[in-house]
C-alpha cells in the first residue's frame, strides 16, 4: 500500500499526508485521520514508511486504528531484510 500510495520500495521515499486522507475520503472510509495523525505523532506533510506503519499495521478495533510503538517495533522487526 505504500508503493501504491507514491512511496518506492525497499522503504523508501515518502507519501504525501494528503494523498492518505483524500484515499481515506475517496472509500468513505470512517477513519478519523485527521485525529489519529495527532494520536501517532505525525505532524510532516511527507509520511515515512516507518511513520506509515504505525498508521496501519496492526490495527485495532477503535475508528482510530491505534497502534502501539510495542506493535510497530515488533513488526518492523519480523519485516525486516535479512
């Protein structure tokens, strides 16, 4: 999803903040993005893959998606290359 979203592979580059929310806005998703962004901790126009995956991996049941550092560390670390 990062790579479709405008990100390049191998976890570079970056997408645009506003590309996630007209997505969101696009599906009709009822994600409060707006709010989780300020939850997680991104305030940059320009998303990293790691500040992408504490967006969506490992969502939880809330309309926030919250995800926990704990979370993302231990997938980032089972993603990692080897």
């Amino acid at each position: 999803m990062f790579i479709a979203l405008g990100g390049s592979p191998h976890r570079e580059g970056f997408v645009l903040r506003q590309k996630i929310i007209d997505v969101i806005k696009e599906f009709e998703l009822t994600i409060e993005i707006e709010e989780y962004f300020k939850v997680v901790g991104i305030e940059n126009e320009e998303i990293t893959f790691d500040e992408f995956c504490l967006l969506f991996v490992n969502p939880g049941s809330d309309s926030l998606f919250y995800t926990t550092y704990k979370s993302f560390k231990s997938v980032n670390y089972h993603m990692s290359y080897h």
